[in-house]
C-alpha cells in the first residue's frame, strides 16, 4: 500500500510539472536602431519638457512659453496674467499681458479700442533651445529601452517603432537662451507748483531683457536674467489748496513737479528644484547694479492642477534699498497651463 501511494504522488507530481506553462526567460531591452532623432521628434521631446517647466508664476528664467493664466494677490491688490506661446522651428515667441484687477468691478481690463490700459503691461518674449545630440541619443535609447520593457510586461509582440520610443523621450541637459521687451502705460496727475492748475501726462514704462539657463531634468535648473528698466516714477506729495471761487479752496494732497524718468539695471539668479510630486521650490536674488539694491523672493509651489502639474502656492518677497527702504511681501498664485504650443 505505502509503495502504491508514494507511485500515485510521483504520477500526480509529474502530471502537474507537465501541465504548468513554460517560464519565458527575461526579455532583454534590444539597442535602440541607430537612427537619428527627426526633427519633429526632438521638437516634441523638446517641447514636452517646456511644459514640465512651466512656471505657474510666469516670472521664472527656465519656463516654458506655454500658454497659460495666472492670477495674483497681495497687499498692493491683485492682479491676472495671460500668455500664448507660438512656435516656428526652435524657436519660441510669446506674448504675455498683464493688468491690475478693479476692485470695485472685479475684472481686469487688459486693453481697449485705444490700447493697452494705463494699468496694464505687455511682454514680447523670444526663447531658443538647445537639445544636445550626445544627450539626445542617451534619452533615445532610455526611451527605447523603457518601450520594449513596456510591451513585454503586457505580452504585446515586439518591436517597439521609432514613433513609439519618441513618445517617451525625456529631454534633459535643456539649455535655453531668451530675450523679452516689456511695456506699459502710466498715467500721473500733478502740479507744477503750487497754485497751479493739475496736469495729467501719459507716460511709457519700458525694458528689455536678455535671460539662459540650463533644465538638468525635470527636477532642478538654474538661470540668470539680466533686464534694463526705464521707468517714470511720481513727483513728491505735497498737500496743496487751489483756489475754486468766492474764497473757497479745494485741499488735497497733489504730486508736484513732472513725473521722473528713472534707469534700472537689475541682475536676477534662480534656482528651481522639486522636493517632491507635490512641492517645489524657486528662490531668486534679484541684485540692482549699481544702485546698491536687493530683493529675495522664495516661491513655493503646492497646489496640484488638474492634469497633476503644480499650479499655485504662495511666494514672500523681502526687498530692500536706499531709496525706498526694506519691505516685506506675501503673494499668494494660482494658474493653469494649457500644455499646448501653437505651430
């Protein structure tokens, strides 16, 4: 009996060996076909990362051009950016306009029949990119290899197609290279004197700017900015009475003298790094040249977008000069990318 039973599990253990599906062995990632990257694919690869970039602040030296909204509050009041971006080869343009929001209407009236408004400024920005080929064919083969993988944990039959490995393509080592020229109206009231009848000026606030940097990944970038700046600033306040009739005078408070034009050279570093899926972090230094200036702002993102992509969160500012003197600032952001540039 015992001799039966032990021939009985031998023919059970056997059976069940021989029913049990052959293991398949590890499918090994092939190398990526030595072909180079079209310049559709590495335009792609080039603008996926842009989007990745993108700063829901709109201020930051590695972004993206992408289209995209922003709106802004703090003590000074609030305020609502919006921004298109269009491609034509490896080159970016975009347009940026920002305006001051009412806070007796709520909207923020960007521009009219007569142009921008005297609250509002508008940027043109031109933005070049730099893919590296030696880095391009290290992101093409990951890619490929990250394909195959891919299709072998569904069981799906090889090969993998160069428009497939093209769809995973990750740019890294981005180098950018940019320049912008900004503008905006600004109205003053004042007096030339005491006495005198209020005069009111249209003035234009103007600069350019010239900006590089280097995206190591999706992850960490640095960059600088340097902007030159001419501005108009108001008159000193003085409280004055004129003169309306039967000796009755009208007091208030007027700037006196022509409104002043001012030049500002500033220097701007930054560093942007993801602590995590859902925080990151941009601190700036922006140095005046040679006016003895400094200001740090310390972005932090935690608000999520809807397709995941960090879209707010809340920067403090801390500035300080000669001039006006130190402050201090909270803003609190919230945008959104669309992810999409216009060929």
């Amino acid at each position: 009996m015992r001799i039966a039973a032990t021939l009985l599990a031998i023919a059970c253990a056997v059976r069940t060996a021989l029913a049990a599906p052959l293991a398949q062995p590890p499918v090994a990632a092939s190398p990526a076909p030595d072909i180079p990257l079209s310049i559709a694919e590495r335009r792609d690869a080039v603008n996926a990362a842009l989007v990745r970039l993108a700063d829901p602040t709109l201020r930051s030296v590695v972004s993206g051009p992408v289209p995209a909204i922003l709106l802004e509050a703090n003590s000074a009041g609030r305020a609502a950016t919006g921004r298109i971006g269009i491609q034509a080869g490896d080159v970016v343009v975009d347009l940026t306009v920002r305006g001051v929001i009412n806070t007796d209407t709520g909207r923020a009236v960007l521009a009219d029949l007569d142009g921008l408004r005297h609250t509002s400024t508008a940027a043109v920005g031109l933005l070049w990119t730099n893919y590296p080929k030696s880095v391009q064919a290290r992101a093409h083969q990951a890619a490929w290899q990250s394909c195959v993988t891919e299709r072998a944990a569904m069981a799906l039959p090889p090969p993998c197609t160069a428009a497939d490995a093209a769809r995973r393509l990750d740019a890294r080592r981005l180098f950018v290279a940019g320049a912008d020229y900004r503008f905006g109206p600004a109205d003053f009231s004042f007096v030339h004197a005491p006495g005198t009848d209020a005069t009111t000026v249209s003035r234009m606030n103007w600069s350019v700017g010239a900006r590089a940097g280097v995206a190591f990944d999706d992850r960490t970038s640095v960059g600088a900015i340097y902007a030159y700046t001419v501005a108009y600033r108001s008159g000193d306040t003085h409280f004055v009475c004129q003169p309306v009739g039967d000796g009755v005078l009208d007091c208030a408070d007027q700037a006196v003298g022509a409104p002043a034009r001012t030049r500002v050279r500033t220097l701007t570093f930054e560093a942007r790094h993801a602590l995590g899926g859902a925080v990151a972090i941009s601190p700036r230094v922006i140095l005046g040249v040679g006016s003895h200036s400094v200001a740090v702002e310390w972005p932090m993102y935690f608000l999520r977008g809807a397709k995941g992509g960090l879209s707010g969160g809340v920067t403090a500012g801390w500035r300080h000069s000669h001039t006006a003197g130190t402050g201090f600032q909270v803003t609190l952001f919230a945008g959104q990318t669309f992810g999409v540039l216009f060929r």
